[in-house]
C-alpha cells in the first residue's frame, strides 16, 4: 500500500484545527494543525543559489533538477516516521 501526503491549508479560524482534530479520530489518518515543512523548502530554495558547489555547476538544467528532487524528497523524508508507523 502506498502512503500519500496531503497537505490542508486555511485561513485562520476557517476550521483547520477542527479538520485536523476530526481526522485524527481516524487510525488511518495523521493531521497536524502546524508544520515547519513549508520553512524548510522555503530555506532549501532561497540558499540553493548561495552554496558555491552550486554556483560552479556548468549544467544550470542539471541543478534545477537536482532540487527538484530534493524537493520532492523533503516531504516524504520529513514524515518518514509517520508514514512508517501507518505501514505497519
């Protein structure tokens, strides 16, 4: 069985928590009403050009997607334990 990532967003006082809360009943699901996941890729993204390892790549579509991936990466690296503990 794969595990997918679904990410809720909302407006403050729109209910999210609440979502987040009723979800959680469920054993199948995890819901967090806050995560640092978005600062990360915001981090990743705004200091990928600064790293002179990533300056000095000849190859600028090789370096993009090398971030692609590593964006893709984050998510799935950051809920690994979640995501384990639903495969068991």
């Amino acid at each position: 069985m794969t595990n997918t990532i679904h990410f809720l967003s909302g407006l403050p006082r729109s209910g999210l928590t609440h979502l987040a809360n009723i979800l959680n009943q469920n054993p199948r699901f995890k819901a967090t009403a806050t995560s640092g996941i978005i600062a990360i890729h915001f981090l990743v993204r705004n200091r990928w050009v600064s790293v002179l390892e990533f300056q000095s790549v000849l190859d600028r579509s090789a370096s993009e997607a090398a971030k692609l991936r590593v964006f893709r990466e984050i998510p799935s690296s950051y809920f690994d334990d979640v995501m384990v503990n639903f495969n068991t």
